[in-house]
C-alpha cells in the first residue's frame, strides 16, 4: 500500500514551526518575504501563504499589511502559558495555596523587562504559591495601577478557587484579556528566591515569564514566575478562565 502524501503547504508549515521552536527567528523578527520562502522550499507563493496562516492561527506568527510576517510568540497560549496552576493542583486532590507577601502601589522602580512591557505605573502583586503547605512557585504579577484601583491585601485570599490571580482580576476588576504569551527558561536560582522556595542558591530552576493582552493588543498584567519543579498541564479550553499563578 502506498503511504499519503504530505500536502506541500504541511511540509512547509512542519520546517517553519521547526524553525521557530528552534529559536531560528527571535520574537518580532520579519519573516523573508512569500517569494524568498516560495524559492526556499521550491513551492508557489499560494502555498507559502496557506503555511504562514496557519502559524498565523495557532498564535506563532502575526500578519501585517504591508510589511509581510513577524514572529508574535515563541510559546502561544494554547501550548503553555495561562495553564491553570489552582485547577490542576485541585483536580490531582492535592490543595493549592497563595501566601500574599506584599504588594506595591505603585512599584518605584520596577525591572527593565517589565518597564518595556507598560507604558504607566504599575503594581507589583508578590505571591509564593504552595502545594500542600510546601512552596512550589514565587510569583510576581504585574498590573498597570489604573486598572486595579483600591487593590488592597484582603483581596488575596490564601486558599480555594478565588485565590486565582486571574479570577481576582476578572471578578474583582471586571479585567479581561484574549491572547497571552510566555517564554519559559531554565535559571540558577538567586538567593531571594531559593530562600522563599526553600531551596538552595544556585538550584537549577525555571524562570517564566507571561504577558496577557487584550482584543486591543494593550498588556493587561504580566507574570514572572520561579518555579521549583515542573507541572505538567492539561492546556485545552480558553484562555479567558484559566490561571498561571
């Protein structure tokens, strides 16, 4: 029996996924043009197009008019990031937990890379994420200071459904968000941070760090994430209900 052939526009779209995860193109690069990709892989510029739309679809790519294609993400949302950390510790009948540590409002100086995501002051929600009493995650969510006025501690509560950072921000914020992306690291744990894990300084860790976006494309908050020890998620559903931290 003779095996199917793969559609040409599948081949194309299976090398530039291979690409991407390979960090080949780096977010916001500019992919060559449809006639340089249609010479590259020796395929029509029709098929080149079916290729791109479909990483256009799946969140890796953005298309502009005008200015061809760009790398949007590295990691969408439907693959890692906004996986529910509260719901999957719950569903393996284990208790989540959320120890507030503090909160800043607004932050005086915060780090460069999260300057770069806001345009305006912003707050620093600082939170250690536990799995049955033991540390698991350290996690700072930041939030532009207009979109949470009178954010005050007694908004965290520490265990249940509504300790979702997520859910604080929708319900409590009427907050929303459609597209998010994450870049994930592995890191040597700094000293402030093996000390809330309870780990040691220097411990091989994973360092994430998650930006939510709204249907205008403005940023809505932004997580980074230490983490002790890696989950694994169920990712199906939206994005609107689920919850990194």
């Amino acid at each position: 029996m003779n095996r199917p052939v793969t559609p040409k526009y599948m081949v194309v779209h299976d090398e530039m996924l291979k690409r991407l995860k390979s960090n080949h193109y780096s977010v916001g690069t500019r992919l060559p043009s449809e006639e340089s990709l249609a010479g590259t892989f020796k395929v029509s510029r029709v098929t080149i197009r079916k290729s791109l739309e479909m990483l256009v679809d799946a969140g890796y790519l953005a298309s502009r008019q005008g200015s061809g294609y760009h790398v949007d993400c590295l990691s969408p949302q439907r693959e890692t990031c906004l996986a529910s950390f509260t719901d999957a510790v719950l569903r393996k009948g284990q208790v989540p937990g959320a120890r507030l540590i503090g909160i800043d409002v607004p932050h005086p100086d915060p780090p460069e890379d999260v300057a770069e995501v806001f345009d305006a002051p912003v707050v620093r929600i600082h939170r250690l994420r536990t799995v049955d009493g033991e540390p698991e995650m350290l996690v700072s969510t930041w939030v532009p200071t207009n979109l949470v006025a009178g954010l005050a501690p007694d908004a965290f509560p520490e265990f249940g459904p509504g300790q979702s950072i997520l859910r604080i921000l929708s319900d409590r914020f009427n907050l929303a968000w459609s597209r998010a992306c994450e870049t994930v690291r592995p890191c040597a744990a700094p000293e402030d941070v093996a000390e809330r894990l309870g780990i040691e300084t220097g411990a091989p860790i994973l360092s994430l760090a998650c930006t939510a976006y709204d249907d205008l494309d403005s940023p809505v908050f932004h997580d980074q994430v230490f983490r002790a020890t890696p989950i694994v998620f169920n990712l199906s559903g939206s994005a609107r209900k689920t919850d990194p931290a």
